[in-house]
C-alpha cells in the first residue's frame, strides 16, 4: 500500500512539475499585445477586468468625452471602452490555458475491486490496481511546441483585431465629420434656394418673370430641401457607428466635436514601399506562425502513430483474513500500429502545411498589391484635395465676386448671381468629399503600415466619386 501511496505522491509532483512550467495568467501575454498596439497605433489599450486600474481607465475615457473629440481621442476612447474589442481579450487566456494543459500529465487511472462482497465472513478481499499513460510524458514537450505556436498565434490575431477596430473607428469618425459639414453646405445651399424662389416669386408676381422660370426656382428649393434632409439622415447615422465603436451609450452619446474635417497638411503624401508593408504585415506574420504550428503539429501526429499509446500498471492486493499485501503483477499495454499507421493523419497534416504555404505566399502577394493601391489612392487623393483647395475654390469665389459687381451694376440679373452662389457651394460640397476620400485613404494607409490589410471600401472608388462630382450634378 505504501508503494501505491507513493505513486500517487510521485505522480502529482511530476504533474505539479511539468504544469507549473506554463502559468495560466495571460497578463504577460496582455502586454505584448498592448505594447504592439501602442507602437503601432499610437493607443493604449486596457483588459477591464473589475481592478483599480480598471477604475482610472474608466475615468480617462469620461474625461475624453467631456472635450470636443478627434480622431486621435475617439481612436482612444474606442480601444479602451468597447466591450466587443474586451470579449478578444479572452483569446489570449484560452490560449494560455491551452499552453498550461498542454504540459500536464494525464491522470492515472485506479481501480479497486472486491471479491465476493456479499460473503459474510470478514474482512474482504481486496485489491488495488493503478495504471499509468507512460508514453503521454514523451509527448509533452511536442504538445507544448503546438500550444506555444498556438498562443503566439493568438496574440498575432489579437492584435489584428485591435488594429482593424481602430482603423474601423477612424473610419467612421471621418465620415461623421464629413456628413456634419455637409449638413452646413446643404443649409447654404437650401438658404441660397429660398432667396432665388423669393425673388422668381417677385419677379413673377411683376409679370417679368416667365412660369418656367418660376417653377424652376421652385423646384430647385424643393431638392434643397430633400437634399438637406438627407444630410441630416445621414449625419445620424454617422454618428450611432461613432457610437458603436466607441462602446457608447445613454448620456455618453452626447459628446462634441470639431464641425469640420481637418484640412490636409504639407505639400506630398508619404511614401510607401513595398518592403516597409511586409515587414509591418501582421497578416503575414500570422501566415508564418501558422505554418510553424503546423509544423510542429506534424510532428505530434508523426510520434504518435509510432506509439500510439503505452499503459504501465501494477496491482497489490490483500486476500481473506490475511493482513499482509502482496504485489501482483506488473502490467505493460501497448497499441501496436499494424493496420492504422498513421499514414492518412500525416498526409492530411502535410497537406494542411501545403495549403498554409500558399496561404503564406498569397498573403505577401497581396500585401504588396495592397501598398502599390494604398500609395496610388493617397496620392490621387491628395492631388485632387489640393485642386479644390488651390484652384476650383478660389475660381468660383472670384466668379461670385466678379458676378456680384455686376449685378451690383445692373449689368447682370439676381438668377445669375443666385446661380453663381449656388456653383460656389457646390463645389465647396465637391471639396468636401474630396477632402473626405483623402482622409479615409489616409486611414487605409495607416492601417496597412500598421500591419493590417485594409478591408476595402473608399479608396479609389471614392476618390474616383469625388473627381467624377466635379464633371456634373448640381441643383
């Protein structure tokens, strides 16, 4: 019995040995992420988890909210307060979990067994058995080189997530700034409507005016109007994505902000190459990692089709009136591979790494695409912001003012000074959405040096839309 005793004892310190190799905290973990994120963001991020520190966070993100917001604050507030972003966090404790089970032993199985118990003559006879998944301990160092690669693994998607949650915030906060000042222009414009059917209705009411032009007029309010209200419609809607990524709700959503999109600084977009987007790429980054988990995978299922299992086991046992324990047998059970050799396991594990090399290589292919587009749309983008900027706004105020002497003159009539202010807002809106393509093709920028593959929408196609307003449309 003492040698049963023994063996329990031996095999808790070996399990308490190879377990304790491995914690389950996943704070360490935690914290590489966050320091990837703040390198390469610019934010900090915070795992509430009901601590003190939880407390100062919560704190800093009321203090942002009470300040007009940017892009840079709401970026912020976004990383520290979405509890969507929060429930990610959990990656990293179920991998670390899967780190720490990874290097226990399995337990041993015991058994006990009493020989005709309902006898009634006493004591029992008795015996203790105990058995033991000896080849599992080999195994441990290959499962723990899995379950390594597995965490590295998610900490890359953690990261992922994190940067893509940004990049999508940033998003939707230019598009709210966008729409607010829109809703501005289409005030404008609908000011700007009402005094040209003001004065067709006056003219009209003279009888110097034809109906045609009258009902023109008119039905150029009514599309300011309409054009107005769906501004606002869209404004928002907007707003409740800020909202949403940034995990508000109730008198959070009050907050304020700029009216304007920030105006475009220096003279030349950044330079991007090809080689800074895959050294930055954590999607490449994860297509390698996993390949090595694969890898090491394979190596798992290729020792254990050699031996897929080994049993050592021994019994004592104690018969009739006798005091004594005798020991029985030792056991030795082994799964010999004739027939299931493994082979289809390693096959299916060799076509897993094939696909994840192709994986791996489509992943820098599209990397590389994606930074030849992301410097094609910033720099489009860029120029046509300035064209607005440098050219087509400062043409269309000296028209208005050029008009406006006129009619001032008498040489021009009120139609075509009120068409000429109507130009001018137009293309003040045209500017705005050019304005607004660049930023969000700044954010796509952004996100790919961050190590992200942008997930598409904007780009050129808005830039294209911004260039294409210039051509047509107008009230």
């Amino acid at each position: 019995m003492n040698k049963i005793v023994k063996s329990v004892v031996l095999t808790g310190f070996l399990g308490g040995v190879l377990g304790g190799c491995a914690s389950l905290s996943s704070e360490g973990s935690f914290d590489e992420v966050a320091a990837i994120v703040e390198e390469r963001t610019g934010s900090k991020i915070a795992w509430d988890q009901g601590s003190d520190d939880d407390l100062a966070v919560r704190a800093t993100v009321s203090t942002l909210l009470k300040r007009p917001l940017t892009i840079r604050s709401a970026t912020q507030i976004a990383l520290l307060n979405n509890r969507g972003l929060q429930s990610t966090y959990t990656e990293l404790g179920i991998a670390q979990a899967g780190l720490v089970q990874a290097g226990l032993l399995k337990n041993p199985a015991f058994d006990i067994s009493i020989t005709d118990p309902l006898q009634s003559a006493l004591p029992y006879n008795l015996a203790f058995g105990v058995v033991f998944q000896f080849i599992d301990a080999l195994y441990i160092p290959l499962r723990q080189r899995v379950a390594s690669s597995m965490l590295e693994e998610a900490k890359i998607n953690v990261s992922d997530q994190v940067i893509d949650h940004a990049a999508m915030t940033r998003s939707a906060f230019i598009d709210y700034l966008a729409a607010r000042q829109l809703v501005g222009l289409f005030k404008q414009v609908e000011k700007s409507a009402r005094a040209s059917f003001a004065a067709a209705k006056a003219l009209r009411q003279a009888g110097n005016t034809t109906a045609l032009e009258f009902e023109t007029q008119q039905s150029q309010l009514t599309s300011a109007k309409l054009e107005r209200a769906n501004a606002e419609a869209l404004q928002v809607e907007a707003r409740e994505k800020v909202n949403t990524a940034l995990g508000l709700t109730g008198r959070q959503t009050r907050w304020r902000t700029a009216a304007k999109l920030p105006k475009i600084r220096g003279k030349r977009p950044v330079k991007l190459i090809e080689k800074q987007a895959i050294e930055a790429s954590l999607d490449v980054k994860a297509a390698r990692q996993r390949l090595v988990t694969l890898a090491h995978q394979y190596g798992v299922d290729t020792a254990t089709s050699i031996i897929p299992d080994l049993e050592l086991g021994f019994e004592v046992e104690r018969e009739g009136a006798e005091k004594e324990w005798t020991r029985g047998p030792m056991t030795i059970d082994i799964i010999l591979p004739l027939f299931d050799q493994g082979q289809a396991k390693r096959q299916a594990a060799k076509m897993r790494i094939r696909k994840a090399q192709d994986v791996y290589w489509d992943t820098a292919i599209r990397v590389r695409s994606a930074a030849r587009l992301a410097k094609a749309r910033l720099s489009m983008a860029h120029k046509q912001a300035h064209y607005y900027e440098d050219a087509v706004l400062p043409q269309t105020a000296k028209i208005l003012n050029a008009t406006r002497g006129n009619y001032n003159a008498m040489q021009m009539g009120v139609f075509r000074l009120l068409t000429a202010k109507r130009d001018q807002i137009q293309a003040g809106q045209r500017y705005i959405q050019a304005l607004q393509a660049y930023w969000q093709a700044q954010v796509q920028y952004q996100q790919l040096m961050s190590g992200r593959l942008p997930a598409g929408g904007g780009g050129m196609a808005a830039v294209a839309t911004a260039g294409a307003a210039a051509d047509g449309g107008g009230h």
